[in-house]
C-alpha cells in the first residue's frame, strides 16, 4: 500500500508539473499574440510625423533655384568688393570683366598700364579667378567692364548688377563701396 501511495503521490507530481508547463506554454504563446505589431496610436503618429517631415524637406530639393541665384549674387558681390580691395592695397587699376550671357561669369584682371589685361590667378592656384553661374542664374548689369582706380573708385557712374530676382548690387561711383 505504502508502494502504491507513493507511486499515486509522484504521479500527482508530474500531472501538475505537466498542467503548470501547459500554463506556461500557454500564457507565453497569449503574450507573444499579444505583441505582434504597432497599435494604432503609434501608426497614426508615425503618418503624422512623416507628414510634417515631407511638408518641410521636400520643398527645399525642389526648388534650388532661389538658393543658386542667392549664392552667385552673394559671388559677384565678393568679387566686386575683392576687385575694389586689389585696387586700393596694391594701388593700380583693376578691372572686372562682366559677362552676362549664359552661364555669366566675372573675371578679375590686373596691371599697372591702363588696359587691365593680366588675369588674376585663382585661390586654388588652377587658372584665372572667375566667378560662374550657379544653375541658370541670370545675370545684368550696367556695365561690361568695371574698372576700379588705385582709390577704389569705379568712375563717373553707379554700377548696377542684377542677379535674377535676388536685391540689386550697387557699386558707388565716388567710394567704390558695394552693396
């Protein structure tokens, strides 16, 4: 009796060790239905988030444009101020040679003689100094030739330079100061 009263007791054991490892299983295989994906609060603001990202960025790569014509303005306004610097600190004529036609471009040359014709050489040291188009910027202006004298003065006239529709650049005719 003893014999079989243990054996029942061990039989007991293992019947609720199996039950409780079912349990287990059970519960296990309930938390890993529960989380199988995104809820919906978490999907609505990730659309959101990419919704505003999509208003913001995109934009800004469409239209490059406006950036290359403000970035060749910002140019040809530092070439002119560089221009009427050379001519001041080394105390000789220096010109700026203005092409408007596509893809317009300014050339610094400098001399001591009257007719500019020594190109000045690039920062990089490869070639002349010229400053080109960005994209299609289009570019005016009121004189071919700028000629700043050993004052920094450009002449008789205000110059004016106009690159697409980005504010005009204006150089003094008494002070050479551009703006």
């Amino acid at each position: 009796m003893r014999m079989c009263a243990e054996q029942i007791e061990t039989v007991k054991q293992s019947v609720e060790n199996s039950f409780a490892t079912e349990r287990g299983v059970l519960s296990l295989a309930r938390c890993a239905k529960n989380q199988r994906g995104f809820t919906l609060i978490e999907l609505v603001a990730i659309i959101i988030i990419l919704g505003i990202i999509s208003m913001v960025a995109i934009p800004r790569f469409a239209g490059r444009n406006a950036f290359d014509s403000r970035a060749f303005s910002d140019e040809v306004k530092a070439t002119l101020k560089l221009a009427q610097k050379l001519a001041i600190s080394q105390r000789r004529n220096v010109c700026v040679n203005v092409t408007t036609t596509v893809p317009a471009s300014l050339t610094i040359n400098v001399t001591k003689a009257a007719n500019c014709d020594t190109p000045l050489p690039s920062l990089a040291g490869n070639g002349n100094y010229q400053v080109n188009t960005r994209g299609g910027a289009a570019l005016t202006s009121s004189a071919a030739n700028i000629t700043f004298n050993a004052l920094g003065s450009p002449g008789a006239t205000d110059i004016t330079l106009q690159v697409d529709t980005e504010p005009q650049i204006v150089v003094s005719k008494e002070t050479g100061y551009v703006h």
